[in-house]
C-alpha cells in the first residue's frame, strides 16, 4: 500500500504544483531528506492462530 499512498501524494504535488513527475518526485525526496516526510508501514504475516498471545480477548 505504501507505494501507492506514495504516487497519490507525487501526483496531487504534481497536478496542483503543476509540475512534471520527475519534480514531484524531487519535491518528495526533498520532505524525506528534510525528515518533514516519514513513512509509517506495517506488515502483518502472521495471524492470531499462529501467535495466540497476541489475541486482544
């Protein structure tokens, strides 16, 4: 999912901005060197079978 997210937001600088992808892309990268963009991703693999102590009762 995070890719994603990632192209909405390059695209909505982009279409507002009215600028190209590449400079979006910039921009972007500029907000992650700048520490002012952070990703948050979360990958679950395994289920509450798996790791019962885990299960929220």
């Amino acid at each position: 999912m995070a890719p994603g997210v990632e192209e909405e937001i390059r695209q909505a600088y982009a279409n507002i901005r009215q600028v190209s992808p590449v400079e979006a892309r910039k921009w972007l990268y500029g907000l992650q060197t700048e520490g002012r963009y952070a990703k948050d991703v979360w990958a679950g693999i395994y289920g509450v079978e798996a790791q019962p102590e885990f299960a929220v009762m």
